[in-house]
C-alpha cells in the first residue's frame, strides 16, 4: 500500500512540503529551546503518521469503489453503498451509482430494441415471404407455352395485385422507419376537420362506389387544430380505408367532427361486424391481425395511423359501436396534453 501512495504525485508533493516544514521549524525551534523543538517535532511525526493513515483509508475505499464498478461493468447488478459514509469520496460514489443504472437502463433498452428489430424483421420477411410466393407461382404459370389469352391475362392481373401490396407494405415500413428515427418534420399548421376528412376520403371513393357503400360526414362544429395536413390525412384515410374494408357492400362509413376549447374530435364508425373483444387492445400493435382481418391486409395501417396521431399531440381509441360497427374515436388536441 505504501508503494502504491507514493506513487501519486499528490501524496509525495504533500510529504515534501510537509516534512520541509517540520525540519525548517524545528531547527528555528531549537535555537530557543530543544524542548519545545523536541514536542514540535514529534507532533508533527503524529500528525504525518495520522495523514498517512487517513490517505491510506481513502485508497482504500477508492480501490473498492473500482472494484464494485468492475463487477458491475462486468454483468453484477449489484452496487454496494453501505460501505459508504457521507463525504466527497460518497458523493462520487453515489454519482457513480446513477451512472451506472443509468448505463444499465440503456443497456436493457438496447436490447429491448434488438429483440424488437428481431421480431419486426421475422414480421416483415413473413409478410412479403406470402405475395412473393404467390408472384413465383403467377411467374411458373406464365412462363407456359399453351396459355390462352384470357389466363394470360388474368394471371398478369393477379401479379401486379401482388406486386401492389408488396409496394404498399414496404412504403408504410418506410413511413413508420422515418417517424421512430425522428427524421419527419410535422408541419405546424391551421388544419380544418372538414377538409382533412374531405382529403383523406378521396382515396377510397371509388372502392366504396363500387361496393355500394356511402360515405356520411356530419359536421357538428367547425373543428381546427394545428398539425401537418398531409401526414393527418394520411393517418385519417388509413382509418377510413380500415371501416370500408370491415363495411359490407351498401354499407355506411359515418365521420362525426366535434370541437371545443380542448381538442378537436373526429369520430369514425361504420356498420360492419365490429371488432372481437380480444383484439381490442392489440388492434394499434404493428402487424396485428384480429379475427376479422382481410386476408391481404398486413396489420400495419393502423400501427401506421396511431404513430401519426400522436406525433400530432393527439389520441386514438377504438371501440364497437353501441349499434354494432367499429369505432375510432381520434383528438388533435389544441395544448400540449
């Protein structure tokens, strides 16, 4: 120990200044009365030997305070601070302490992540594994000589459907991947509820023309809040796009817009089968497939939409409808909440 202690730069300009001036005093000391010299100097010896001793403790504890931050950097959970008193060496201790939960919190949300990465990925490879099984098989059928020109085309017909989910799958990825990464910047903007809806309609009108289904929005007040237009009417028309999926042929997709001083409420409902009590709280997870499901639908719409909204300052619930039919009850909220 005591080689180590005088290793440090600290402790040996301490000891010299120390010592030069217990030789200088007792010297002068001496020259008065070798008694008084005598006393002073070993007073002075004691009070060396007690820095010696408290220098030592402080190593010490140094020495176990590295060794607890080894174990811990190792994989130990465990930080030990009933070794430790109040004073500076337990202030650092204790900072030490917040530092390494700290690494520790981040270390497990790390891999909190990792295993998310791993899970999305097996998720989106299982995804595209089932169109692009369908566009090998179209892509055998076609390759045959004797195929009449009917099949031909209905063929050709089936993959570029295929190919379109593909597309729409991995453009929603790409949209979700911008907006975990923080790379979108929302526009902060006068949006109308009127409008929104208007513009995210616009997508579906033509499907729902030709499944016979109407489309009812019902103005209660003339709601605006301030958000980016373009990405609510994106998360608005994948919600629309949802009810007309789940809505049966002259069936209705009804939007109820509400305002107050607070918020800004739409209220989208349809008159379909409703959603299955278990799937309720799992219906904004990504790739999510409840009981009623489209079989080409990816689950990721909705994941899709909720991500939207609350980039906006906003909430989305679902429910069923008293009447029966789903019901998604979305807020922009006008303050931060």
């Amino acid at each position: 120990m005591i080689m180590k202690i005088w290793r440090n730069p600290e402790v040996r300009r301490s000891f010299t200044v120390w010592s030069l001036f217990t030789v200088c005093f007792t010297v002068v000391s001496a020259w008065f009365d070798i008694r008084f010299a005598v006393a002073f100097a070993v007073f002075a010896f004691c009070l060396l030997g007690g820095f010696y001793s408290f220098t030592c403790r402080r190593y010490e504890r140094l020495q176990e305070m590295s060794l607890e931050i080894d174990r811990v950097l190792h994989g130990s959970s465990h930080f030990d601070l009933n070794c430790f008193e109040e004073g500076e060496l337990e202030i650092l201790s204790g900072e030490i302490y917040k530092m390494t939960v700290r690494l520790r919190e981040q270390a497990d949300a790390l891999m909190k992540d990792k295993m998310h990465l791993a899970d999305s990925l097996a998720d989106i490879s299982h995804q595209i594994r089932t169109p692009l099984t369908s566009i090998n098989l179209i892509a055998d059928l076609l390759s045959e000589d004797e195929l009449s020109r009917e099949r031909r085309l209905s063929l050709t017909r089936e993959l570029m459907v295929q190919l379109s989910r593909i597309d729409g799958l991995i453009t929603a990825l790409l949209k979700l991947s911008r907006l975990d990464a923080g790379a979108v910047s929302m526009a902060a903007e006068p949006v109308s509820a009127l409008e929104l809806v208007k513009k995210a309609a616009d997508a579906i009108v033509i499907p729902m023309e030709l499944r016979s289904q109407k489309l009812e929005i019902r103005p209660m007040q003339e709601g605006t809040f301030t958000g980016d237009p373009a990405w609510c009417a994106e998360a608005v028309g994948n919600i629309l796009k949802n009810c007309m999926e789940h809505t049966p042929a002259g069936g209705r997709v009804t939007v109820v817009i509400q305002d107050n001083a607070l918020f800004t409420e739409l209220v989208i409902s349809d008159t379909g089968e409703g959603f299955a009590k278990e799937d309720i709280p799992h219906l904004f997870e990504r790739f999510y497939k409840g009981k009623n499901s489209d079989e080409n639908s990816f689950g990721i719409g909705l994941a899709l939409a909720r991500t939207i909204i609350r980039a906006q300052n906003g909430t989305i619930q679902a429910s069923n409808g008293r009447d029966g039919g789903a019901e998604f009850t979305i807020r922009f909220y006008k303050t931060t909440v």
